[in-house]
C-alpha cells in the first residue's frame, strides 16, 4: 500500500514567530495576545482541533515584547500542550470557568496592567473584549492582527517544505481518483472519493470539496455536488482543501470528458497560458495590489479572473492579491493588497475563465512560491498543459 506523502512530517513545522517580538518593540507594543487557532497554532506550534468546534473553550499565547511567551489551555488539554507546544509556560484554566480572567491575571502578573496590549481584534469576540477591559480598565488596547499575519505571510524553510508536500498529497489524491473516473459518475460520488482518497494520502480531514459538471460550472465554485452525472462533452471543475497537522491545502484540477472540442482545447489554452503570466508577474517587491492590476490590464485575457492568496494555517490567508480599497475596511484582508511580495511567501495563484457562449466556466490554480529571482511552481505532480481527460 502506498505511504501517504506526507508521512515523513510527524510534528507541527517550525515557524517564525519569534520575529513577533521584534514588530511588538516596533509598535511600541508590550505584548500581544493570540485567540484564534490558526495563530495559538502558528506560536505555540501546537495545533488543537477541537477550538473549532467548541467556540468557548479558546486557548491563547500572551507573547512578551521582553521575556518568555505564555501559553493559556483549558485545563483538560494542559498535558497535550506540554507534550507538543515550544513554550515551556503553560497555564491551565477550569472548563467551568472564565478563560479570560486567568487571561487577565496572567497580564497582571506581568506587568502589563496599564500596558500596551495587542489582541486579535479580528478574532476576539466584543464580549471577551468588554470582560478583559473590565479586569484591566488601565491597559491600552490595539489590533495585533496584522502583526500576526504579517509574520505567518513569510514562512520558514520548514514550513515550505511541508506545505509543498500536503499540496502535493491534494494533488496525488485528484490524480488517483480521475483515473477512476468514468462517463455517468455523478458529482457527489466524485466528491466522496476524493474526500476518503485525500484522507488516505495522509490529511487529518478535509475543508472542502467541489465538484462542477457541465453548465453547472456556471454556477460558482462553491455549488454544492449533487446526482448530476458527468457526461461526454463536459468539463468539470473539481476544487478540494484539506488540513494535515493544521496547515490548509487548496486545489483545483479540471477534467474533461471524452476528446475535447476545438473550442474546449482553445479555452483551456488560454487560461493555462494567463496562469503562467500570472506566475510570471509574481514578484518580489511589486505589491499584491499592483500584481493585480497589471494581470487585468493585459490584453487577451478579458474574461479571465485573476486572483492571487497566500496559503498556510488558512485558505486565503493575506496577501491577497486583489484591489485596494482605500476606504475599505480595516482588515488584513483589504490591507494585505498594498503589502510587498517578500521571498519565501507562499502564493495561490488562481484563475478561472468564463465561456458563456460554451456554456462551461474553467477554474484551475498553482501554488507558488516566491524567490529572490521569481516564483517557483510547488504542485507538479500532474502535467497540466492539457486538460485531464476522462475516457
């Protein structure tokens, strides 16, 4: 039985987080306090899966512009946080009790009650906010959002390695299964196969499956699969996500049934053609805004959509690759579009290309990743110059 391909990685990557405390000092931050669990993931470098599902029973990392970091665990999973987390502070609080006020005393015991406190504004619920303020009414408060996502924007050496390896694992999943595949599958079959094949290749579960036949390409990438059967004629779109050790994969691989038209062969070459020009203007030092503008300004490629978003601990995670709205919300999201391109990001570069007078959309992407002298692409386990074809 083959081993899944990313059977060698047995342990969360190393990141760098460490480079947090250095933008707390920047800002003239004393500490910034991580909710959400791709960030608790990203800087204790323990990944709890059950923060999900569970929304009141939060975990959280109280980093130190100076000094050791602080993890924060319900009591129930301090053992577990010992065993995988890189911080060696570890504090339990009861399942019956209020995560934030031993937040607040952890704070206090710091030093920081009248500090400069960053939070995740953008995870942080308004009721853990007004309950902490309440504990520390002298403490200033500011958004550490961006800080955080600026820091999980450029990975470490571990970290490529091991997303390029669960991208690959997606990948080899989409391949298998396409070989299985024949005229009269139907969508949500197709789906299922792909779910249990991405759990066999070595991913923890999925996020999301999409699977598109025919004219209900038109629909959107996120249409729900059903007992629409695959026929002669019919390109498909099939887009999955899976998570291995908390970091996300994204693919999306299309297939065609039967030999492809003239028409078909033209608009797939067209937009593999507008995906490596997309690959191409990735750059270091153009700002992800910018990337976007020059992809639209090409002539040729009307009815292409050009998108671009970082990959990691989340799906679209920044920088995104889209416009920038100068009185657009304040998130990292909209912010992200004006940040540089930096080495070792790790970029989605995605495209899709409307055909209404064929009736079919088209959808495909490539993860890439930036180096000093372009980008490089990372999913290479099928050759996409053509479209898969399903006999």
């Amino acid at each position: 039985m083959d081993q899944p391909v990313v059977s060698k990685f047995n342990k969360f990557p190393r990141t760098r987080w460490q480079q947090i405390t250095q933008m707390l000092q920047e800002q003239h931050l004393d500490v910034l306090v991580a909710v959400s669990p791709e960030n608790v993931a990203y800087t204790s470098g323990h990944s709890e899966d059950t923060l999900h599902i569970l929304r009141d029973r939060i975990s959280a990392t109280i980093i130190p512009a100076d000094g050791d970091p602080i993890y924060l665990v319900v009591s129930m999973l301090e053992n577990q946080a010992r065993l995988y987390s890189w911080i060696k502070d570890v504090r339990g609080y009861k399942h019956d009790g209020s995560p934030i006020k031993v937040m607040a005393d952890i704070l206090e015991e710091r030093g920081f009650t009248g500090g400069n406190i960053a939070l995740e504004k953008e995870y942080f619920t308004a009721g853990y906010y007004e309950e902490l303020c309440g504990y520390l009414p002298k403490a200033h408060y500011a958004d550490g959002s961006t800080i955080l996502a600026k820091a999980r924007a450029v990975k470490s050496e571990d970290e490529i390695a091991f997303i390029e390896a669960a991208e690959k694992a997606n990948e080899t999943a989409h391949l298998k299964v396409y070989r299985t595949l024949r005229p009269g599958d139907t969508e949500i079959a197709i789906a299922r196969r792909l779910l249990a094949q991405n759990l066999l290749e070595g991913a923890d579960f999925t996020n999301h499956v999409t699977v598109n036949a025919g004219k209900n390409t038109t629909i959107g990438l996120r249409y729900i699969p059903d007992e629409t059967p695959i026929r002669p004629g019919d390109v498909v779109t099939i887009d999955t996500g899976c998570k291995y050790a908390g970091y996300t994969t994204d693919m999306s691989r299309p297939v065609v049934v039967g030999k492809p038209n003239e028409r078909q062969q033209s608009m797939w070459r067209k937009l593999w053609e507008a995906n490596r020009k997309a690959v191409e203007a990735t750059r270091a030092g153009v700002r992800a805004s910018e990337m976007y503008a020059h992809l639209r300004r090409m002539k040729d490629y009307e009815n292409v959509w050009f998108y671009a978003h970082g990959l990691g601990l989340f799906v679209h995670e920044p920088p995104l690759c889209t416009p920038y709205f100068e009185h657009g919300m304040r998130t990292t999201s909209n912010l992200s579009a004006n940040w540089e391109i930096q080495p070792n990001m790790l970029l989605m570069v995605e495209n899709s290309l409307r055909d209404p007078a064929g009736g079919q959309n088209y959808h495909f992407e490539d993860l890439v990743l930036v180096t000093e002298n372009g980008a490089r692409i990372l999913s290479t386990v099928m050759d996409t110059r053509e479209m898969f074809v399903v006999e």
